[in-house]
C-alpha cells in the first residue's frame, strides 16, 4: 500500500505535527454552565489526539460574554478558564497531539439580551436585534481577542485560530451583507478586515511573533450581497501582512439557504471533495503561508489529492471525527475506507438541544444491534 503525503510530518506555523490532518473548529457543548472545562471535554479532546489527528482545533471559546454563541460554549474570557484550560492542553499534549485553542465571538448571532455587530440588523437566527458597534465597543471586542490569546499561550496551547467565518462577528464585519458602515471598519475590504487585522497584530505584539495565530475565514458567504471570492483572497493577503500564519478556507455562514452553509447535508463523490478547493487553490497562489482546506472531506484519497494537486497543505475535518475519533489512525494502520459519516448532520441536534455534540445516526445503529448472549 503506498503510503500517503497528507499522513506524513509536516510543520505548520513553525508547530511540528505527525500528519497534515486537522481536526476543525466543532462546537462540542461539553463546557459546564459557566464556560469552563469538563472531564467529557478533555476526554473528547484526547480521543482525537488518541486517534492520530495533526492538530486538534477547539470549538469556538468565546472571548467575552457579549459574544456567547450558545449553552455550554467553552470560555475564555477571564483568568478562572485558566485551571481547566490548562488541563486540556496538558492531556492532549500527553496524547502526543498538539492543540490550538479558537477565538470567537458571535456578535450579531450570539445569545446575549442586546447583541452587538457592525451594523444594526435582526438575526434570522434568532430573531434578536442586534445594535451597530461603537468605536470604543470595537476596541474594547479588540482587546478582549487579545486578552484571550494570552490566556490560551499562559494555559499551554500550540497557538489560537481567530474566527472569522460562519456569519459570526468578525465574519460579519468582513461581509457587506451585515457590515454597512461608513466608517473606518466599513466600505472597503480594507476597512471591513480592519477589525480582525487589529486583532491578529495585537495577538502578535502581545504574545511574540513566533506563537501561532491561525484563522477561519470564509471563501464565499453565500448571502446576498456578502463576500466574495475576491474579497476574500484581498482580506487573506491583507491579513498575512499584519503577521497571519496561515489560513483556514471555509464557507457559508449559519443563515445561508440552499445547501451552501458551512455543514451541507449529503456526501459529495471522491473526485468532488472539498466544498472550496477552487478558492483555496486561489488562494494557495496569492499567499505564502499554510492553507487549510475543511468542507466536505471524507476519503483518504481525496485528502491526498487536494493535498498533492496543491489545493491546500493540509486538510480539516469536523463531522467525520464526531463519528470516528480515530479516523486518522485507521488510515495510517491501512484500512483506507473513507469515513463512516455520512453528512447527515444529525450530529448537531444534540447540541441545539443543550446537550453534547455525538453522531446520533450511529448512537441509533448500536441501540438497535442485537444483544450478544453465551
């Protein structure tokens, strides 16, 4: 059997990592009431690095309390998100995987009682108005990104993903859809990537140059009037000036229609994996840091393809590793059947319902095996 250049070593942002497979961003809902770690958090987090991932990438950690997405998000917006924090990374490190912590903060989609977000709008999410951003909230949403990335390096993490895709805040000042300022933070791409460049500049000043700050930036929103493709090459370019070090390509935003959001239901034939390979290799081509690619991704093969044909370096997935946490390390111990996902997105249910994320087709298919008697 040949072996695979997406399972080799590879060195991402200066991180020396076993494969080039990541696992994306997931909203776990393992987090306790106040956004703090748990034991069914670190144990999901070292099943992945058990199960032979790369990098390991958190679900969104809200940096302030203003920008909570949800019930049982992981927080870290203060210093009592140390201890937990710290514990995480330590077990993942024992598992011998690296891991990065992301920052986010959902702004005009989030659960606070006045949601903020770059322009007034009402969120088709949940209904909820949501009020334009002054200069000193874009300031003080700025220092709070800061802040958390010092907290992520003080607990141990590999580096912080900020996240700036899926119709979250500073998705949400990249996209003309929702950003209809007249400001300094609104027009241009230059302006609306102005917020997310001060926050990956402030991280860098803060922290140093050589800690690992990576993003998830959308390729396209798939809204009326949102980012493009165009302006997303522009914001990654602008981006990697100001000290980025590399990229996660993604896609969509939590309120787009006809199948084109982030998770899409179905599985799409080997030779068509990678939601948005096309732009990544754009992408790949305007920039010299790392791109990732996540989106659609389920056999070995296409993973090694998009890697080797020069669509991105390394390759993330989400719900392929909420059905199988050792997908990676079946691959490398040969059984090279694509993963068991299959898109369905049943997944998610749970976590709506203010329970943890667990792939409830195949929680269904073991509940109906047939019990084993001597």
């Amino acid at each position: 059997m040949d072996p695979l250049h997406v399972l080799a070593p590879a060195t991402l942002a200066g991180l020396p990592l076993r494969n080039r497979m990541v696992r994306s961003a997931t909203y776990e809902g393992m987090a306790d009431d106040d956004g703090l770690v748990t034991d069914a958090l670190v144990q999901a987090m070292c099943d992945l690095a058990a199960g032979g991932v790369g990098l390991i990438i958190t679900g969104h950690a809200y940096v302030a309390a203003a920008g909570r997405a949800g019930a049982h998000q992981l927080a870290v917006d203060r210093d009592a998100c140390l201890p937990g924090l710290r514990r995480l990374a330590a077990a993942v490190h024992e598992h011998g995987g690296r891991i990065v912590l992301q920052l986010a903060h959902a702004g005009g989609m989030g659960v606070a009682e006045e949601p903020l977000g770059p322009s007034a709008f009402v969120s088709p999410r949940n209904s909820k108005p949501c009020r334009a951003m002054s200069p000193e909230e874009i300031r003080a949403t700025a220092a709070a990104f800061i802040a958390a990335a010092g907290r992520a390096k003080a607990a141990g993490f590999d580096g912080v993903e900020v996240h700036a895709a899926h119709g979250y805040l500073l998705s949400q000042f990249l996209s003309p859809h929702f950003n209809h300022r007249t400001d300094d933070y609104g027009g241009d791409i230059g302006n609306r990537a102005r917020l997310a460049g001060e926050i990956i500049a402030g991280i860098k000043a803060s922290n140093g140059r050589e800690y690992p700050v990576l993003a998830k930036i959308n390729s396209q929103d798939f809204l009326p009037g949102g980012l493009d493709e165009e302006d997303h090459l522009a914001a990654c370019r602008l981006l990697e000036q100001l000290g980025l070090d590399a990229v996660e390509v993604s896609g969509g935003a939590l309120t787009s229609t006809d199948n084109r959001g982030p998770s899409r239901h179905g599985r799409l034939p080997p030779e068509e994996e990678g939601y948005f390979r096309a732009t990544a290799a754009k992408l790949r081509q305007t920039v010299k840091m790392p791109v990732i690619l996540v989106g659609g991704i389920r056999s070995p093969a296409a993973a090694e393809r998009l890697v080797r044909d020069g669509a991105a370096d390394f390759v993330a997935m989400s719900r392929p590793l909420i059905c199988e946490p050792a997908l990676v390390r079946r691959w490398q111990e040969g059984d090279r059947a694509a993963a068991e996902c299959t898109s369905c997105n049943l997944c998610f249910r749970p976590v709506m319902e203010r329970t943890q994320v667990y792939c409830l087709r195949k929680a269904k298919q073991q509940q109906r095996r047939p019990k084993h008697t001597p």
